[in-house]
C-alpha cells in the first residue's frame, strides 16, 4: 500500500466540530507581528495539536506494558524542545505550517527491581518529531493572529535521527472500529490531511483495532500501541503483535495488530504506534533505534 494516501470517514461515525483557539483576543503588541510569527505562535499554542505527548512516559510509571516483558519495562527519559517551525505561504491566503521537535536524552530500561533499589540501563536517545499544518486567511485586520485559522493536520511522525540509527520503516498504519468501519488507512502521513473541523470519530467505548504494516525484509521489532485515552494517570500501553492470533490475522506477514476501547474522556486524542528495533529492548549494547507516527481520533459520546 505504499504511496496511498487516504482518509476514510466510515459510514456511521460520528462527525463533530474539533475547535481551535486560533480567534483569541490580541493584545495591541501583536499587530506588529508579522504573518509568519503569528501562524507559528498558533501552532505551538494550539492545545488541541500540541498537548498530546504520546512518546514520553512519566518516569515514575515504570515503563510496563500490559503483559510481562523482558526486561520489566521500559520509558523515554528526556527534554522535548522547539527546534524549528517553519511557514510556506501559497500566495496570499493559504499557508502550510511545519513544527519539528527533538526529543533527546535517554531509552531507559528496567531490568530489576528490589525492595530498596531498581537496576536500570540507559540508552542514548534522539528523536524528531514532526506534524503540519494548514492555514486559510479569514480577515486582513491589524492583528495577523485573527487573520488566519488552522484548519487541518497531519498525523505526527517521530523517527531516531544521527547519531543514532533509523532502519525500519512503516508502510501503513489502519484504525479499524468493532463493526470493521475503517476509520484511517494512512500510508504517507505528512501529506494526509485531516480536516479539523469533520475528523471521524468514534462513541465512548467503542473497540478499535490499529493494524501497522512493515516494510519486509528488515530487522526484528516490538511494536507498542499508545492509545492516550486518559487525560490524567498512567496511559496503557499495549503490545503489537504479528503472531496470528486475533486481532492478528496471518503470523509473520509484517502486519502487526492490538486493540484498545476508546475510553470516556470526549474530544481529541493521539494514538501512537511505536515501532522498536528489537535489539533496542533486548541488547544492551544495541542502540537506540525506533519509528512511530501518532494518529488522531476523537471520542463523542455513546449514542442514546
């Protein structure tokens, strides 16, 4: 499915406005701001895109998945800072925004754990995150901030960038809901556009099943599904698996699967799948080396 870019709003999902807070009052300063300053300060102010952190773990968490790994478990542990937001204009009244973010430090391993201590192993860690945007002019006032809106996204891709290694690569990513809707089918994430304002979304509770596929022929991977479903707390994390055993369809065909219940706190969420090299988790000498791309949905609520 390389190449494909789709986005399937399935018959029966429920549609609803995701807003923005890109109309907020400015203060007189702002006026002097220029087009290009008040689209990246809308960008990185604009919770609805930027407060879901799908790649980094409270330390404190631990780590665990929900089935027993070895080692125990395992968390980011680093500082996730702009680098660079970067703004196209397409003639005057469209405009196509880029944030990419690092998130360096470590990928801690939990090996043992004891009554007074905890044996741990660090791995140096450095990550790119990137996601765009698009803006649409919606005014010529003075103040550029209420001049534009955003109005759609991509999902968010995160890689491993020099000096450690990137050598995986994930073809497609599909969300499929319980009564087998397809909700997202993405192959090319940065150039699928999702539409704020009529995203899919799905009922409280509903059952959805991320299917990821891999490029053949590499190395092996742990994947790891983040659903995000809670606001506050821990966030479960579940394994992927390519085994054939259900949600999984055929073992072994580079096509890795897990479910999760959308849970109760409405709005928009990031699913993130998290592709691992294997010796990443289980060689201590391996380095860091990991892909995932974040994915949005949104939950409503149950249908009366």
């Amino acid at each position: 499915m390389s190449g494909k870019i789709s986005f399937i709003i399935a018959a029966g999902v429920t549609l609803f406005a995701w807003g923005c807070d890109n109309d907020k009052s400015s203060s007189d300063s702002e006026a002097q701001i220029s087009d290009e300053q008040a689209l990246q300060e809308m960008f990185l102010e604009d919770t609805d895109l930027e407060a879901p952190d799908v790649w980094q773990e409270d330390e404190d968490d631990g780590g665990g998945l929900d089935e027993a790994i070895d080692p125990l478990g395992w968390w980011r542990v680093g500082l996730r800072s702009n680098t660079r937001v970067t703004v196209v204009f397409e003639g005057d009244s469209v405009a196509w925004i880029t944030r990419v973010r690092t998130l360096n430090g470590d990928f801690r391993l939990l090996m043992e754990v004891t009554d007074t201590s905890r044996v741990t192993i660090d791995k140096s860690m450095h990550n790119e995150l990137v996601r765009r945007a698009r803006a649409v002019r919606i005014g010529d006032g003075d103040r550029p901030r209420e001049n534009w809106r955003i109005v759609a996204v991509t999902p968010e891709v995160m890689r491993s960038v020099d000096p450690d290694p990137l050598t995986h690569t994930i073809e497609n990513v599909q969300v499929v809901a319980s009564d087998g809707s397809v909700i997202a089918d993405i192959s090319d994430p940065l150039h699928t556009w999702l539409n704020r304002e009529t995203l899919p979304r799905v009922e409280a509770g509903t059952e959805l099943t991320m299917f990821v596929t891999m490029a053949a022929g590499e190395s092996p991977v742990v994947g790891v599904l983040h659903p995000r479903v809670h606001r506050e707390g821990r966030h479960p994390r579940v394994r992927l698996h390519d085994d054939g055993v259900a949600p999984d369809v055929l073992a072994g065909d580079g096509i890795f699967s897990a479910s999760f219940y959308a849970g109760d706190r409405l709005g928009p969420h990031f699913a993130g799948v998290d592709m691992i090299d294997y010796d990443t988790i289980f060689d201590s000498e391996g380095p860091y080396d990991a892909i995932g791309w974040g994915v949005p949905y949104g939950v409503v609520p149950p249908a009366q």
